[in-house]
C-alpha cells in the first residue's frame, strides 16, 4: 500500500510541474536567422553555410535574379565581403514569422545592409522573406527572398 500511494504521490507531482516547452517552427526560424545574420557579420562564411539548406534546390532570389544551391550563395556573398565594411542589421524586433507546417516557417523581416568604404558606406534597406525547415541536419533555411525596401 506504501508503495501504491508513494506511486500516486509521484505521479501528482509529474502531472502539476511545469510542462516542457518546445521551440516551435515560428520560433526556430528565428533562432535560425539569428545564427544566420550573426554568422554573415562574423564574415564566417562555413558557419553562413551550415544554416543553409544542402539540397541543389535552395534558391535564393536577390537582385531579380535566382541564385540556386548553397555553394552559389556563398560564392556571391563571399564577393559582397570583399568590401572594407559589409554588415547586416536586420530588423529582428519587427520579424514575422509564418508557421507553413510542423517542419517549416516562413519569416518576414526589414534589414539593412552597410557596405562600402569605412568613409562613406551606404545603408542599403531591404525586405528579407525567408523559408526555414527542419531537416535530418537540424532548422536550415530552404529559400531566401530579398527586395529593395521601398518607402512608404
């Protein structure tokens, strides 16, 4: 009978804590950016390419061109990073994140990018719109969408 109520006793205790609390897509797609636009201003290309999806069909849009596959992307930013001062200040705070599915998200966000001379960089604004999914390898991002931000 101890060992009955002793059983109950622990059960209660299980059911009344605190429930664990996963991460969910939404979540992870920003955690995933984050990483991403940290990696980029560390100028850490290895590290900009392990958020990125490793399958041929990544795509990322810039410039009213598609750029497909990851080894593309990194070749393109690695010639951006050539600039004396080249850093990405997104706008994390006004993220949106979308939630497609259990494995995917899609966020929204505004970023700035500075690049050029230590004298006179520009300030270049964008929206950034990306599709984040879970893969064997963890959240990665599949397709990454920018546009010049165009003022209200």
């Amino acid at each position: 009978m101890k060992t009955l109520l002793a059983a109950l006793a622990f059960s209660g205790a299980l059911l009344t804590s605190a429930p664990t609390v996963w991460a969910g897509p939404a979540e992870e797609a920003q955690t995933l950016y984050a990483r991403f636009a940290a990696a980029q201003n560390a100028r850490d290309l290895e590290r900009v390419k392990a958020t990125l999806s490793a399958s041929p069909r990544f795509l990322w849009v810039s410039d009213g061109k598609s750029f497909w596959g990851r080894e593309t992307m990194i070749a393109r930013m690695s010639s951006f990073q050539e600039a004396e001062v080249w850093r990405v200040e997104p706008g994390l705070d006004k993220a949106v994140a979308v939630e497609v599915g259990a494995d995917a998200a899609f966020l929204h966000l505004p970023l700035v990018l500075v690049i050029g001379s230590k004298e006179r960089p520009d300030r270049l604004r964008f929206l950034v719109s990306v599709l984040c999914s879970r893969t064997f390898e963890g959240w990665r991002i599949a397709a990454l969408f920018t546009t010049t931000e165009k003022p209200e």
